[in-house]
C-alpha cells in the first residue's frame, strides 16, 4: 500500500468516513484515484456497507463532472458485490436471516460464523489478518 493511500485512510478511518472491512479496500482505492482524476478536491461524505454492498457518498463542486463521478460511483459498488468484504475474494452476496452480505466461503466458515464465540471469533481473525497481509491489503495488524 502506497504512503498516500494510507494516509488517506488512516484520516478517513479515524473521521469514521470509512465503515467497512478491509476486503474492499482495493476497490475503494481504485475508485479514489479515479475520483481524484475527474476532481482533485473532491471530498468523501462516507463510505459503508449497506444491504451487502459498498455506498460511497461524495460531493464535488465540479458541476461538469458530477454525472460522471456519480456513474463512476455505481460501477464500484455493483463491484462490491463480487467481492468479499473481508478479504476481497471472489464472492457473491447472499442473505441469512434478512442480514445482506457479501462474504466468501472461507471468510463465512472462519469469521462470520465464528462472531458469538469470542475465542474462535480471534482465531478467524487472525487467519484473516494473515490473509490480508498476505495479499498486500493491509501493512500491518491493526489494534
Ligand atoms: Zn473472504
């Protein structure tokens, strides 16, 4: 991950403009660098998971430039939803008890299903931080 990227990050993660898991990071980075292209100072409002899916929400003052940014927009988060939000594999969004997500298999067996038992819930996480790190998503562990 580049300095400029994670400084970007580290900013918005501490404003809570960013609300989601780490999988999709490359994705909001590629989309970063081409909002950046049609609008330099263009500002991210938030950023999150909603019904499974990335919602990234923006303002501009580049009138010219809204349609195109707003197009830009919905061809990510149709991404997202590809794309497991934890580790950024290939995944599709499913639906389990009214709850959307877009999870892999993997990701699904050994962090989701693990969120009520605190002990396996750290083990899947640290297979999962591993695998981040592994695919250069994340630096570092986070605390
Ligand atoms: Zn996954």
């Amino acid at each position: 991950m580049d300095r400029h990227f994670s400084k970007f990050l580290e900013s918005n993660w501490q404003r809570h403009h960013i609300e989601c898991h780490y999988g999709w990071l490359p994705l909001i980075r590629e989309l970063h660098e081409r909002m950046l292209e049609l609008d330099p100072k263009y500002q991210i409002q938030q950023v999150k998971e909603k019904f499974g899916v990335l919602r990234f929400y923006f303002s501009t003052q580049k009138k010219d430039s809204f349609a195109k940014m707003n197009e830009l927009v919905s061809e990510y988060e149709s991404k997202s939803g590809h794309m497991c939000e934890w580790c950024g594999d290939p995944a599709e969004t499913r639906t389990e008890n009214g709850w959307m997500r877009t999870i892999c298999d993997d990701c699904n067996e050994h962090v989701w299903s693990n969120r009520h038992d605190i002990k396996l819930w750290k083990e899947g996480e640290a297979r999962l931080f591993q695998k981040l790190l592994d695919k250069k998503i994340i630096d570092s562990v986070p605390e």
